[in-house]
C-alpha cells in the first residue's frame, strides 16, 4: 500500500484521467490492474476495487467509456516469480510473459465484449 489511496481518491483519480481524455476526444475504457499475493488484498478489496466499480458506475450511459479488462478477475491471484506460468517478476510490480500474455487476452474480451472489435 504504496500510495495509500482510499476508495474516494481511487475513483477520483480514474475521474480526472477519464475527464481528461474524454475532453481531448478520446473514448475510454477504465481497466483495473493484477495482483499476486503481497500482502494487499486488504486494500484490494476494501478501496480499490470498490473505487474502480465507483469510476465505472459513474460513466454508466456514456458511451464514450467502457468496461475494460478486470485483471484481477480475470488473471486471479498471481504467483510472485514462478518457476513456470503466469506470474509477477520479482520486482513484485510487473507482470511476467506468460501473465501478460493472459492479460492480453483479457483485454482483447473485454474491447470485443464493448463491440469495440
């Protein structure tokens, strides 16, 4: 819990990203991020995916954002520098080869779920 943010700020900030591109022109699709067992799920669950489902429900009737991939959902709770599969490196931050292969796909549903492609 590097940042601290809480469930009000998380959403905020995907608000003020989302606004932002939204004001250039942009469609938007508010995704959220992976996570491996490091100590976060707390977090997790008590501010951040809520913040995210907060972000996502206040765009609900804009067409111009979508739904994008949940990675936590979709990749579940990775492993941290697997011998083999999907996982995080060590740095406990970015994801290995086979896991972003996994996200890739995942975000792939996701745009083709949104009629995006």
């Amino acid at each position: 819990r590097t940042l601290a943010s809480s469930r009000y700020e998380f959403a905020l900030a995907y608000k003020i990203v989302t606004d932002y591109a939204l004001a250039q022109g942009f469609r938007v699709a508010l995704g959220f991020t992976c996570y491996a067992a490091t100590g976060a799920e707390a977090w997790y669950q008590s501010d951040l995916l809520p913040g995210y489902f907060d972000a996502l429900a206040g765009y609900q009737g804009d067409s111009r954002v979508i739904k994008g991939a949940n990675l936590r959902e979709a990749l579940g709770v990775l492993a941290v520098t697997p011998a083999s599969g999907p996982g995080l490196q060590s740095d406990l931050v970015h994801m290995n080869d086979p896991a972003y292969a996994l996200a890739s796909l995942a975000w792939a549903n996701a745009l083709e779920a949104a009629g995006v492609i």
